[in-house]
C-alpha cells in the first residue's frame, strides 16, 4: 500500500511590537480602538498577545507558499496602516532595543492572567516575539515521528531568523536573546523524542489530568505537534524583520517535512542524536547565529553554516520544485549575504555609534530601521 503524502499545507503566526513613532519606545497602552479596527479589517487574524504592546496575525491555512505570502502581506500591511493612524508602527524583531519590561501592561485576558499567575517573574520577562509555523500532517503518528526527526534542524531554522540582539539597552552578545528568555519558561526548549502519538499523549496527559496544565497548548517546545490543529508548529524561530526572510523559512520548514517523509516512504530516516548534541547547536545557533558555523553530527565537526546551508538547499530541491516553493528556497542564500535582522541591527547601531551618537540614540537608530525594514 502506498504511503499516503501529508497536506503540508501552511500556517503562519507572527507577533509584533507596537512603537511610538516620536520616540520608538514601547507602547505600553495602545488604544483599545485599534484593536478593533484591526479585529474587523483582518476578520479576527491580527489580535493582541500576552502584553497589551503585543499584536499577533495568524493566516488562514494556505495550500503553498504563494497563498501564505498574499495572507501575510495583507496581515502586515493591516497592522502598519492601522497603527499608524494611532502614531503607532510595529517592528518584527523578537526583541525591542531599549524599552524595559516592568514598564509594560499585559493584556487583560483570562489566559494571560493564569499565566502570569503561574509563571510569576518570569512572565513578567515575556516581552518577546516569534515566528510560528504550522505544516499540515493528518496522521498522529506520522506527526510524531517528523518531529523526533526535524528537531535536528531546528538550530538551523534559528540560525537564520536571528533578530534580538539587544535587551533593556543592552547589546546582550547574543544574536537571539529571546530563547534565553523563553528558557525561562517550563515545558520550553527542544521537544521530547516519544516513539508513538500514544506514548505523547500518556506523558502529557498526565500534566492536564493532574491540573498542572489546562491542556497541551501550554506546552512550549521549540517543535510541537499543535494542540488546535492536525499541524506540526515550529516555533523554534525568531520574528523575521524581512518578509522575504519569513517566507523561505517557513518554505524550508514545509520542504524539510516533506524531504523527512520520502525517506519514511523509502524506509529510511533521519539520524536521532541526543538531547546534550542537539542542544549544543541550539545554543551555538542563540549565540551566534551562522557566524561560527554549527556541529555537523554525521561528520563529528563544527561546519561553516554556508557550506550546511548549500546542503540543505540541494536536499530539498525536489521538495521545493513539488511544493512551487523553489524561489524562495533560493532566496535562502540572501540571508547569509547580507544578515539576518540581528546582524543588521548591530551594523545600524555601530554605525551610528562610530557617527557620534549617543548609546540612546543609537538605539533609537536601530528602532527606526526595524520600523523601516518591516514595512518594506
């Protein structure tokens, strides 16, 4: 009997901060009505997130690429017009440059205040963003099984998508500073490796039998079967400033699905590796985005990210050319050529720095670039 192909269908979820266009701080409090206008201007896609600053927009479920760039687009471009009528813009980076966080208002939702309940200071850390994306897998077990394998490639998803450099004021050393944030956070990092969906749901059953958890949406991994739809969410990524970026991460992210289930058609599959390896990468990836290469665990040495990155592309060339995603797959190079948006925040920042400016207005160089470079 032939193994029936996963939809590989696509959803994208991004979270923004709202800025104050005069001084690029935060905006702590923005108003309720431009909540609404976007609620009715976006059919309920873009809504506020855990902090009152937080907008989220999450598309419909498209069938390839070109469907989830004409959703995302729209969902961008409703976001940035209707702030700006409020003298407000979003940025798409996973962290601000400048503004604290025991300055902001979370969003007064049941959900939230459970959380920030449980989680106390740490909750109370989460001004960050990320990029989710959902891939289509019906089959329960078949879900696990991409996950226990994909979670090898989650470092380099991160590696790409880098874009939080800086905290509170502070350049952090990191290229994401979120996922040290997120870490902070139970049932977070990378996912359990379970041999079944039953063996899934026995474990995690138990946290929502036992009133620890409501249900599985509260659990956090950086890979996740989701617990709303019969998706695979990656949430291992930082918010891309780029559209463009976005877009061949969320392509890479379908065709490296797909190029994981023709080896299980072939009765093959994707080396597993240790949590204490894997994690290696992860943080090599936080640290330094692709600057210092990664552990290539096949060959037992660190890489230069182009040269891992030149083999991915070729691995799932046929997946991309099945998928119509073969454009933005090429695109994937860019990024290494020019940066990920935390490595142009800190050339925006160093240069105004080296042009006399004062660390605030450097920061303050870097809000405007990102308001910039979203919009774009």
């Amino acid at each position: 009997m032939a193994i029936r192909e996963p939809a590989l269908t696509l959803g994208l979820e991004e979270e923004y901060l709202l800025v104050d266009r005069e001084t690029g701080a935060v905006a702590a409090e923005p108003p309720d009505e431009l909540f609404e206008a976007l609620n009715e201007r976006t059919a309920g896609r873009a809504f506020p997130e855990f902090l009152r600053a937080q907008v989220e927009v999450a598309t419909p479920v498209c069938r390839d690429i070109g469907e989830a760039r004409q959703a995302l687009s729209a969902l961008r471009r409703a976001v940035i017009e209707e702030a700006g009528r409020f003298g407000l813009a979003p940025i798409a980076a996973s962290s601000h440059p400048f503004s604290l966080t025991s300055k902001q208002k979370r969003t007064d939702k049941e959900r939230y205040v459970a959380l920030l309940e449980e989680m106390q200071g740490a909750a109370r850390r989460m001004m960050i963003c990320g990029l989710h994306v959902h891939v289509g897998v019906e089959d329960d077990d078949l879900r696990i099984d991409l996950m226990n394998q994909l979670t090898y490639f989650l470092p380099h998803l991160l590696a790409l998508s880098c874009s939080s450099p800086f905290w509170e004021g502070e350049r952090t050393g990191l290229m994401s500073f979120r996922l040290m944030i997120f870490n902070g956070v139970p049932r977070t990092g990378l996912p359990e490796q379970f041999s079944s969906w039953g063996e899934y749901r026995r474990h995690t059953d138990v946290l929502v039998e036992t009133g620890i958890i409501a249900d599985n949406s509260r659990i956090w991994w950086d890979l996740r079967p989701s617990a709303r739809y019969p998706t695979l969410e990656t949430r291992v990524m930082d918010c891309c400033t780029s559209l463009e970026d976005a877009l061949s991460l969320a392509a890479l992210n379908q065709c490296l699905m797909r190029m994981l289930w023709r080896l299980r058609r072939a009765n093959q599959r994707w080396r597993m590796y240790s949590h204490l390896l894997l994690g290696e990468n992860r943080w090599r990836a936080m640290r330094y985005s692709y600057d210092a290469g990664l552990l290539d665990l096949g060959r037992q040495r660190v890489v230069p990210f182009a040269e891992l990155l030149d083999e991915m592309v070729a691995l799932v060339a046929e997946d991309a050319a099945v998928l119509g995603c073969s454009a933005e797959i090429a695109r994937l190079p860019d990024i290494l050529a020019r940066g990920t948006s935390a490595h142009r925040q800190l050339q925006v920042y160093e240069r105004a720095v080296a042009d006399g400016a004062s660390q605030e207005d450097a920061l303050r160089a870097v809000v405007n670039w990102l308001v910039m470079e979203t919009a774009r």
